[in-house]
C-alpha cells in the first residue's frame, strides 16, 4: 500500500487523542471502557480491512462514481448528500473542540467567532485543492509535526511522573462488559480509511493490502488506543479522572522541559497538534466538498467565464461551523460527538453491505463493458 | 525575387538612417558590392577577410568560391532574412546579380565574468556572459552529448531579441517543454530586455508571489538542470539563464551543496532550512508571544523580554513594524546606492538600527537582536528571487499574527504550505517530497 493511504489512517488517529475520544474513554474508567477498546481493536480492523480491500479491486475509483455505475438515481442522490453531510460534521467537531482548546488555553480573551475563523480560513480554500495536493500538503505538515509530537509521548512515558500502578489499576477493569458510548468512540479512530470513498482517486494503480498491512495498522491503533487512555490515567490516578474535559492537555502541562526555551510541554503540544488538527478538517472537508460536487453541478455557475460554483459551499461551510461554535458549549459538544459515534457504529458496517452490492453488480458493468 | 529588387527593398528599408554603408569594390573587371551596419562589425576582420583577398584573386568566379568557403558564409533566404542579418552585424556582398552574407559581428559583450550572485568557494567561478552564443558555447564545453539540443526563437515585436531554450532532448521533461514553447509562441510583449522578466510573462498567472523559474548565472548549475531534464532558457544579452520547470527545493540548494562531504552539505543545509524558518517566523513569534501569550515561554526569559521592552512607548506589533521597515529600507537603498555612497549609508543606518534607537526607546534591545537575526538569515537562502518573496511573505505572517495571535502564526504558516503546493511550476507540482524520485512504476497516480 502506498505510503499515502497510512497517512490517511494515522492522522484519524492520532488527531482523535485531543478531541474527546480520550474523554468519552475516561468517563467509562470504571464501566466497560477497557473492554470497549479490546474489542473496538477487532472490530475497527475488520472493517479497516474490508473497506481498504474493497477499493483496492477498483484504483482510481471513488465511491460515487461505483455508484453512479451500479445505483439508482432515487438512491445515489441522497446517499451521496448523507455522506457529505457526514464528513462535514466530522471535520466541525474538531473544528470546534480546537477552538474550545486555543480558546481555553491560548488565547482566552480572543472572541470566539475570531479563533475559528483563524482555523476555518487556513483550512477552507484548502479543501477545493486537487486530491494530489492534498496529500501532499498532508506528507509535509505530518514531516513538521510528527517529530516532536512523538518527542513528547516519548517525554510522556519517559516521565517519572508517571506511575505504572495507576495504570496497572486501570487495566484491571478489562472483566466488565463493553461500553457501548467507548466502544464506539474507539471505532471512530478506525474510521481513516473510510476516506478512501474520494481519496481512492489518487491510487490508480493496483494497490497491496494483506496481512502485513492490516497487522501494520492493528499495530499502530493498539499504541494509540493505549497511549490516549493510560497515559493519563498514569498522570492524573484514576480517582476522579472521569471529570477532566481535555484529559490530554492536562496531562501534557504535567510535563516540563528543563532546559528548553519553552518550558512548559503544553503550548509546543497545542501548536503542534493544532497542524494534526488542521490536517484532520483539510481531509474532512476535503472529502465532504468532492462528494457534494457529485450531487451539485457546480459547473454551471458562472459569472463573466469565472467558474464561481465550486465556492458556492464554502460561505455554507464557514457560516455554519461558526453558528455551532456560538452555539453549543463543551458538555453540549461532548455529547454530540458521542451521539456522532453512536450514529457511525451503524452506518460503516451498513456500508460494507452496499459494498457487496457494488462489487457484486460491477462484475456485471464489466461484462456489459466487455462485449 | 531577383538580387536588383531585394537590394532596392533593403535600401528602403534604411532610407532615412546614416547606419547603412555602401561600398563599391573594383579592380580588373573585378566588381563587388557591399552593404553593412559600420558599428555593428569587425571592420579588422572585414579587411583582412574580405577587402584584401578580393584584391588578390584572379577574377570574380574565385572570389566567388572563396566567399562560399568562409566559416562566416550564410546563405540569402528572403529579403527580410536579409534585412535582418544586416541588423545582426552581417555584411551583405553584392557580386554579379549574386547575394551573400558574410558574419562579421562585432560582440564586445562576449567577455566570460566571474560570478557575483551566487558566488561558492568550491567549485567553477565562471559566470554566462552577456553575449548568447558565448554562453551557448559554454554551456556545451561542459555538456558533452549529441542530444543537447538548442531552439531559437525570437520574441519582443519592437526589439527581436533572441531566446535560446536549451535541453537534452532524451531526458527533458516532455510536458514542461511544450508548455514553455506554447507559452513563447504566444508571448506579444513589445520589449523584451531581460531573460527574467520572462518568469512573470511565461506564467499566466497575473499575481504571482513565488517565482516558478529558477535564475541562475552559472553554467555548472544549467547543466546539472539539464541532466535532470530540465529546460534552460537564454536571453541574448543577458548574463542570466532561466530553468524551469522550478520546484521550491531548488530554490533552497546551491550548487556548492553536490561539491563537499555529505556531512557538511547537511549541515548547510539545515543551516539555511533553520535560516529560512527564522526568517519567516521569527518577527511573528515576537509579536505573538509579547502581546498574545507572554506565558509560553519560561519564566525567566519572559521576564527579560518584558524588561527590555520597559519604555517603549509601542505596541509590539508596530515596534517590529516599525524595525522591519527601516531594515528593509535598509536593505533596498544598499542594493540601488552607487558603490562610492553605500558604505555611508550603511553605516547611517546600522547606527540607527544598532544602539540609537534603543536608547531613545523607541524599540527594546531584543527586538534590534531579533531585526538583524532576520536580516542575516534571509541571507542565508541561496537563490536571491526566494528571498525576496520571503520578505513579502514574512511582512504577511506578521500581520496575521497581530490580529490572530500564536495559533494564527501557526496556521499561517500551515496555509503558506497548502498554498506551496498548490503552485504549479510549469506542470509539476511546486512543493512535494521526495520530488526527486523518478520511479518508472510509481504507487500512485495523480489526481
């Protein structure tokens, strides 16, 4: 598999540690999260490995064009409109639980509306790039911050801070039933390669995915899924550890460089991450704005020759992110995202059945094709 | 068209102008004719290769033959050929009904200097010079393949200057070429006078920032581009070359990198690589951290940056605006003052940046260190047009800042990425990693 399609899956992942995946694990401390996350490793690589090899049999294809092909209209449209819907929702959560962070961290007297405007301007003109470019943009941004993001995880479990027994405590939980609320938080950080639905057109030729891969990606999911939940329980004790709201900050500002002209680990920690973030919308609404451009045609508008239409989405994108920011606050946000998992446990593997269908009626197209 | 009519039309081509000069030559039933621009020729060469054997010969019929033989010889083709060769320091001799043309040009501009843009310690210091077929004979005494192949072309209606594109035709980027010569083909500007100021008619785009064409005054750096398949194009009369496709990374390379140990070339280059993020950063970072967020750094230094800037009666925004401007002003009036004033000037103003202006509290002792910490580094980038959009680009990540504080700087600097790679430098994509990995059976397509 090309390096790129990893991209894909670590930055779903990784970016996940900050918003509150973490938080939604923790306050199931004592309820099942344990559990949730053994089996969310099974489950999200299952699904990991059916959606990466279901569009390994089609390079270059995205999912509306397969549809396109296989689906009836009274279907595909709204379908389509669902998805879009889906992976715009996704990007505004970390949208807002970024600037709920820099705006409780950072910058606390900026206005709120100023704050997201900051991430929604870098990000939205970035979102109608050329898949390519995407990735690229994505390779670069990941080479600048990825370094010094393991630097403080190594910092983090390096730290004598750190005590094992909280950890060791926690772990002893895995004997309750899973929670469904984790569960599904857990599965969320899977869900990177479901961007292959229009990233898929940037891997035209036939791609490998086997064994070595998916134990690659279980891999890399099981350190994550540890380092988000034990790390801070090492931190902060367990007792308690439910009511924290950004865990992951918390337990970053417990960690000091001595000698750096920095000291405290949370302000390197929150600008860094705000690149992971940054690229977790840019994906996002990369996806979200190429789906809608299958159900629109933005072709058609058009003023003096100026092909105006492919920015039509943006002011929608702009304005309603910045009336949730306005609107919700961090428990109401919380419980969103949590709602949003929930949704998704159903919705992916439903996809898997549509998948099926596609593969099963595009044997068909092909022979059509043929003769 | 017969030689009597073509003389005519040339004649009339002159009529109002002293510039063309006839001369007759006749000596025992030996007649000649001949046409020239005065101060475009060599008129030693003129004597001794053309006056002086007509003399010698026999009759007219071997004159004839020996002016055939000359290297310099060059067919008529069309009464406008004709003329224009003329214009190019040609003679034009007129034997019985016959028309030839004789290269006799005068260049006074051929003279190989040594570099003064991108100057090394290691390697060649032999710059283009501003004579077109000098450089191509320099670029081919370094490049030793049949493949190198060189197109002519000649662009600005009022002045017809020469282009030359330079390639090797089994390695060149095939998609780059056509767009280029696409794009002369529909180039109609008037004057064209220097081979950088292709870089902005060559690209369509009307604003641009970041140039897409590398200019270079080395040869050894135009070859080592043609061997990559690169284009290389020449102006004629211009000490400059232009090789595109460009892509950011070369912008950040000198040519001195391939010549020391690997340990060294990497150590230049995270050198100028921290360089440039200084640059870009390092103003914001200021403004960010005084006014927005004083508790990111450790407390101590905090602490010191705050007590240097006891006094200053500004905000940290225009106190770095307000250093950035003279230093640029600085930077500009060294680059335009004639030799003999700009040691004045400079003195002038390193005395103002330097201590007078943080004893008049106009700006902290920090900010004159951070203003020469950022002028030095823009140095340090190797090729001179990237340094010049830095500082535009340093000027808008410093606006940004104010308004958006810390994170905005982040961004920013995030969003100037996205933007890199948005670029397209004559179809290839401006910033990628790995660029330079020409698998044949690559994992991916492009989209």
């Amino acid at each position: 598999m090309s390096r790129y399609y990893y991209y894909l899956v670590l930055i779903n992942m990784i970016a996940n540690v900050i918003a509150s995946v973490p938080a939604i694990l923790l306050h199931f401390h004592d309820d099942g999260a344990v559990s949730a996350m053994i089996v969310s490793v099974v489950a999200g690589s299952t699904l990991v490995f059916f959606f990466t090899r279901f569009f390994t049999h089609f390079p270059g294809m995205t999912l509306p064009e397969l549809l396109q092909k296989t689906t009836a209209k009274w279907f595909y449209n709204p379908f389509i409109l669902v998805l879009a819907i889906t992976w715009f929702i996704a990007g505004m959560i970390t949208l807002i639980t970024y600037t709920f962070l820099l705006i409780r961290y950072l910058t606390p007297e900026m206005p709120i509306i100023q704050i997201s405007l900051t991430i929604l301007l870098a990000v939205i003109l970035g979102c109608l790039m050329k898949t390519d470019r995407v990735f690229y943009t994505i390779e670069i941004i990941l080479l600048l911050t990825v370094p010094l993001i393991i630097l403080i995880f190594i910092k983090a479990y390096t730290n004598e801070n750190l005590r094992w027994e909280f950890v060791k405590e926690a772990a002893l939980y895995f004997n309750q039933f899973p929670n469904l609320n984790a569960f599904s938080a857990c599965f969320f950080l899977y869900l990177g390669s479901a961007n292959l639905i229009i990233f898929n057109r940037f891997f035209k030729n036939k791609q490998n995915f086997g064994v070595k891969q998916i134990t690659l990606i279980v891999a890399i999911s099981i350190m994550t899924l540890f380092t988000t939940y034990f790390i801070p329980i090492g931190f902060n004790g367990v007792e308690g550890i439910e009511k924290l709201v950004y865990p992951w900050i918390t337990t970053s500002d417990s960690l000091r460089m001595k000698f750096s002209l920095i000291e405290r680990v949370l302000f390197i920690f929150l600008l860094f991450y705000l690149g992971i973030a940054f690229l977790s919308i840019l994906i996002h609404w990369h996806v979200s704005i190429e789906l809608l451009k299958y159900v629109f045609n933005f072709e058609k508008f058009k003023f003096k020759g100026f092909k105006f239409g492919v920015f039509l989405p943006i002011p929608f994108y702009i304005g309603v992110s910045l009336y949730f920011v306005r609107q919700l606050n961090e428990y109401q946000l919380f419980r969103l995202s949590g709602i949003f998992y929930n949704i998704l446990i159903i919705f992916f593997p439903m996809m898997l059945i549509l998948f099926f269908f596609i593969k099963r009626r595009m044997k068909n197209v092909k022979k059509a094709e043929q003769n | 068209m017969s030689s009597e009519e073509i003389l005519l039309w040339i004649k009339e081509q002159f009529k109002n102008t002293t510039e063309l000069t006839q001369k007759t030559l006749d000596y025992d039933n030996k007649h000649a004719l001949l046409f020239y621009v005065k101060s475009l020729i060599d008129q030693e060469s003129l004597q001794k290769l053309i006056i002086k054997p007509f003399f010698e010969m026999a009759n007219e019929n071997q004159f004839k033959a020996y002016l055939i033989a000359l290297p310099q010889f060059q067919k008529v083709e069309s009464k406008e050929q004709a003329v224009s060769e003329v214009t190019n320091g040609n003679t034009l001799i007129v034997i019985q009904h016959d028309l030839y043309l004789i290269d006799l040009q005068l260049a006074t501009n051929n003279q190989v200097s040594t570099t003064s843009v991108e100057t090394t310690i290691h390697g060649s210091n032999i710059a283009l010079s501003e004579n077109l077929m000098t450089n191509i004979n320099l670029i081919r005494t370094y490049y030793h393949q049949a493949s190198l192949s060189i197109e002519y072309f000649t662009k600005g209606e009022v002045n017809q200057q020469k282009i030359a594109i330079i390639y090797d035709k089994e390695l060149v980027n095939t998609k780059a070429l056509e767009i280029i010569k696409q794009k002369l083909q529909q180039l109609d500007q008037q004057v064209i006078s220097a081979s950088t100021e292709l870089n902005n008619y060559l690209n369509d785009k009307r604003f641009s920032l970041f140039p897409q064409m590398l200019m270079t005054e080395r040869p050894d750096r135009i070859v080592y581009n043609i061997a990559g398949g690169k284009i290389a194009l020449i102006l004629d009369g211009n000490a400059q070359a232009l090789i595109a496709p460009a892509v950011f990374f070369d912008f950040m390379t000198t040519m001195e990198d391939n010549y020391h140990t690997l340990f060294i070339s990497l150590f230049v280059r995270i050198l100028r690589y921290a360089g440039l993020f200084v640059s870009l950063l390092l103003p914001g970072l200021y403004v960010g951290i005084t006014s927005f967020a004083p508790e990111v750094f450790r407390t101590e230094l905090a602490l010191t940056v705050a007590g240097s800037r006891i006094g200053v009666p500004f905000s940290s925004f225009v106190e770095v605006l307000f250093m950035l401007f003279f230093m640029e002003l600085l930077l500009e009036a060294s680059i335009r003052l004639p030799k003999a004033v700009s040691a004045t000037a400079t003195t002038v103003g390193g005395l103002i940046l330097g201590s007078a202006v943080t004893e008049a509290a106009l700006a902290s002792n920090i900010m004159v260190i951070i203003v020469s910490a950022v002028a030095i580094s823009t140095f340090v980038i190797p090729v001179n047009e990237l340094a010049f959009t830095i500082r535009i680009v340093r000027l808008i990540l410093l606006l940004i800042t104010s308004v958006f504080g810390l994170a905005g700087l982040t961004l920013g600097l995030y969003g100037l990425i996205m933007y890199l790679v948005y670029l397209d430098s004559f179809g290839e994509p401006y910033l990628r990693l790995f660029n330079y990995q020409k698998a044949k059976k690559s994992s991916e397509g492009q989209a």
